[in-house]
C-alpha cells in the first residue's frame, strides 16, 4: 500500500514537472510572438496551465526575494519536485532492501 502511494506522488511530481516546462514553454513563445493571446486555443491552455501551477508557484514567490522580471518561482518548485521524488525512491528502496 506504502508502495502505492510512493509511486502516485512520484507521477503527480512528474506530471507537475512537464506542466512547468509548458508553461515555461508556452510564455516564450507568447513573449516572441509565436503565438498569439487572441487565438482561444493558446488562451485556454495558458489559462489552465496557469489554474494548476498558480497555488503551487505563489507560495513560493512570496518567499523568493523580488529579482524583478525573471521568475525563478519555476526553477524552485522542479528542485524541490525532483529532491521530494529522490527522498520517496530512497525510502521506497530502503524499504525493499530493509535498510535505513
């Protein structure tokens, strides 16, 4: 069950990590002009990409220090994603192998 629940948490960091990379993705092709904010397409996905990271990414802003235009936010939450992701592999093959 353990198991379980270590492999879950480990696809939602991963599913989180490529939805900061579209993110990431998406508002470098709107800031050149790629894309544009009037197609209702790219305005829905950026919507909703934004309803998913929002409440992971503002906590960590409101701790970051104010750095100005570049938002370091992102790069924060895919470290800690990938440390929470090794921490559970680590205690999940600790478990196999009956090791602390």
């Amino acid at each position: 069950m353990l198991f379980a629940l270590i492999n879950i948490v480990n696809y939602i960091a991963y599913l989180v990590q490529v939805v900061v990379i579209i993110q990431f993705v998406l508002s470098l092709l709107i800031s050149f002009n790629v894309v544009n904010m009037s197609n209702h397409f790219v305005s829905s996905v950026w919507t909703a990409v934004n309803a998913v990271l929002d409440p992971l990414l503002n906590p960590i802003r409101r701790i970051m220090p104010n750095t100005g235009a570049i938002d370091f936010s992102p790069i924060v939450l895919l470290i800690g994603l990938r440390i929470l992701t090794e921490l559970l592999v680590g205690a999940q093959r600790s478990m196999i192998t009956g090791t602390l």
